[in-house]
C-alpha cells in the first residue's frame, strides 16, 4: 500500500503541478483571446438567457431538461467542499494573495466553460433509449475524428474513477466529519442517511438528479451568500484591509504572522489557481457531461450559460468564504481547511457559525455526489453501453457509505490524480476544436443558424 501511494503521490505531483496549471491558464487565456473577451462582455446575456432558460421553448424540446436546470446540475456538482474547505486551504498556504489568482482563474474559466459547452451540445448524440449524451468523449469522437477515439476513452475512463473519488467518498466522509465534530453524529449515520436520500435521486436518472438540483442549488447557494453578508456587515470594518491584502499580497510575499508560516508570491499563485479550478472545475471537462442534456437547439445558447457556472462558484460563492475569512483573525492563527472557514463564521456569530458551515458543507457535498453520479455514469456508459448504467448507479450509491466511515487520504489522493488526468484529454480537445468554438460563436452573434450535433446527422 505505501509504495501505490508513493506511485500516486508522484504522479499527483507532476499532473498538478506547474505544468498543468500553465496547460489549464493557458488553454483559457488563450480561448478568452480567440473569444474576444465575449464571455465577460457577454455576462448580463448569460443571466439573462439564464432566467430565460428556466423551461425550455416549445421548438427546443429536444434533450432532457432544461437548460437553467443542466447549470443547476453542472453547479450541484462545482460548488461543494472547495467553496468551504477549498479557500480557507488556499488563505491557509498561499494567503491573502491567492484569493487574486483564485478570481484571475475563474475569469479565465469563464471562457474554457463557454467551450466545453458548446463543444458538448455541437457534438453530442442520441443514445439508443433516445437520451441526448455528450461530454468531452464524445467531442474528442466525433469532433476530432477515430484516430482520436483512445483519448476520448481516456477521458471516460479517468471520469469514471474520479467520480468515486472527488464526487462520492471524499464528500460523504467531509459531511461525516463535519457533523461529527459539531453535532456528534456518528459517521456510520451519516454515511447511511447519505446514501438513501441520494440513491432515491441517484437511480431516478439525470431527470431526478435536475429537478432535485434546479430546487436545491439556488436555495443553498442564496441562504449561504446571506448567512456571509451577515457575518460581513458585522466585520464591515475590516472589509478594507481584507481587499488591500488580496491585492497586495497577490505581487508580494508575506511574512510569518502568528499561527501563519508565511507565503511567497510563487505559493498565492500555486495555491490560488489550483483551488480555484478545483472548487469551479473549468477545464476538467466535467461540466459539458451535465449541459449536453439541455433542452436546446443553439450550443452557444447553452454556452452563455455554462459560463456562468464558473463565476457564479468562484467570483460570487469563493469570495464570500474568503472576505469572511480575511475580515477575522483567526487565519493568522495556523487553522486550514473547513475548521478554518467554520471558526471564522462563529468569530462573527458566536454559536451559531460553526453549525452554519457544517450544514452548508452537508448540503453542498450531498449536490456534489448527484452531480457527479450523472457525470460518472455517462463516462461508464461511453465505455461499457447503455445496459451498464444501472450497475454503475447501484455502485455509486454503495460506495458512499463506505466514504463516510473509511480514512480518506490514500482515496483523496487518487481521486485528486484522476480528475487531474481528466484535465489533460479535455484540454487537448479544446485547443484543437477551438476554430470551431469561435466560428459558431461568430456565426451566432451574427445572426445565422447554429445546430447542435443530433441535427447534423438527420
């Protein structure tokens, strides 16, 4: 066992470390360019389709749900224990200034979402039970053709085990840990009250899964978002000196404080971009999995607001957690992770704070593992068939239990490493069907016809 987490440590450090993070920017930057910067200009139009979008069009009944509930799902599964845990670890070691980088990636992301998405609806198929799939595999198929059909298998195969991982066990067990700590519930519980309230929405399908999500996710978030603005109205003071830090600090190092090692600039950037794409997931090519279900006849309709996801996530949820964290003093004191973020809440509201991060982390990590299952479930099914979804639902609900009462740090370690590998196929995809990502977007603020892919083969 030491020597397979050896293995995976090292390739964990390769997959996530300096190489990846240009691949990752550097893919984006360069879409935002090819884009125009469009997906910032363009933002009110996403909300604005967004809202639009809340039940699809009698001419655009095509796909399974609609388009504002396949960003409900996409969003069930991005904002999760990296808007809780995922921030105060980057504060924790990279500090103020990788809030900055955090922001730099999700703008950056924006654009790489807006791809994935029009790539997913451009591309995507009817499956033998006339249910719309998509994703990466199937645009690294039939957008790059079969000489690219090993990578499209990469990537599903990646997905499929990350999904155990990132979207199940390490969810349960953070819930499981959280209530544990606060409410003194065993993990046994919790793992088991988890598993049949998500194994009713689980083996109900993407439909279940999207209705659960267009209901839960917009209540979670908003409560959330109003529980922070209430902890920063009573720390309104400090406000100024939390944004002075994360600009200053982002081009300078800073000193050992307190509890706090201290942070190279090197280290706010590290730190900043990888939790950043952790907690949104741009680039990772998770999200198109959900969007490509969209009841939709234009794939730069539904890219529009895919983008949304990253900032909605990052520009919105992130800084909420991060602003409530700088405006208290207890990051200077050597706290990381979740318990950073809940000690932080409760400075503001003594008795109160703590329970409000646990039951948000409760909450956000049960919308993670749904959207997730729908995520892995596809990759399983571009692999095995249609008839191996079930098996891949029962599995998926089983295992959650086990995540709660297991030790996680060999799991976390090897689901870190796949989603990182998910990345690679993904990003390689969308350097190479960018001509085209930028032809349907031209195409479409012009005014023309853009079809998604089940309507060019008719």
């Amino acid at each position: 066992m030491e020597a397979l987490t050896n293995l995976f440590s090292a390739i964990n450090g390769v997959v996530w470390g300096p190489l990846m993070l240009i691949l990752l920017l550097g893919v984006g930057i360069y879409l935002q360019a090819g884009l125009k910067l469009m997906p910032i200009r363009k933002l009110g139009t996403g909300f604005k389709l967004m809202f639009q979008g809340r039940a699809a069009k009698g001419e655009e009944k095509e796909g399974e749900i609609s388009p504002f509930d396949a960003l409900m799902t996409a969003l069930s599964a991005t904002i999760g224990t990296g808007n809780i845990a995922g921030v105060a670890t980057a504060i924790a070691l990279g500090g103020p200034g990788a809030v900055f980088w955090m922001w730099i990636t999700a703008l950056v992301g924006m654009a790489t979402k807006f791809s994935e998405a029009v790539l997913a609806v451009r591309y995507r198929e009817v499956d033998s039970e006339g249910n719309h799939i998509g994703g990466p595999m199937f645009y690294i198929k039939n957008g790059l053709g079969k000489k690219w059909a090993w990578l499209g298998g990469a990537f599903a195969f990646f997905g499929a085990v990350a999904a155990f991982g990132i979207g199940n066990t390490v969810q349960s067990n953070s819930v499981a840990d959280a209530l544990d700590s606060t409410f003194g519930l065993p993990h046994w519980i919790t793992g088991v009250v988890i598993m049949v309230l998500a194994g009713a929405v689980i083996l109900g399908g993407i439909k279940r899964i999207a209705k659960v999500a267009g209901k839960l996710v917009p209540i979670m978030g908003i409560l959330y978002i109003l529980a922070g603005l209430v902890v920063l109205a009573i720390n309104a003071g400090q406000l100024g000196d939390a944004f002075s830090m994360i600009f200053y600090y982002a081009f300078n190092p800073h000193a050992a404080m307190g509890g706090f090692a201290g942070a190279a600039v090197m280290a706010a950037i590290r730190f900043g971009v990888a939790r950043g794409i952790f907690s949104n997931e741009a680039g990772l090519g998770s999200a198109p999995i959900a969007h490509a279900a969209a009841q939709t006849k234009n794939p730069v309709r539904q890219g529009l607001i895919a983008m949304l996801g990253t900032f909605i996530d990052t520009i919105m949820v992130c800084t909420i957690t991060a602003l409530v964290i700088l405006t208290s003093t207890v990051w200077v004191e050597g706290e990381a992770g979740a318990s950073l973020t809940a000690l932080s809440f409760d400075a503001a509201l003594p008795g109160m704070g703590n329970q409000i991060v646990s039951l948000a982390l409760a909450v956000f990590a049960f919308t993670t593992i749904l959207g997730w299952s729908f995520y892995g479930e596809k990759c399983f099914q571009f692999l095995f068939g249609t008839r191996s979804i079930m098996l891949y639902r029962v599995l998926f609900v089983l295992a959650i239990p086990l995540g709660a009462m297991a030790q996680l740090g060999f799991i976390w370690l090897m689901a870190d490493t796949f989603n990182a590998m998910m990345a690679i196929p993904n990003l390689i995809a969308l350097a190479l069907l960018s001509p085209m990502v930028f032809k349907l977007t031209k195409d479409y603020f012009d005014g023309k016809e853009v079809l998604p892919g089940e309507d060019l083969t008719k």
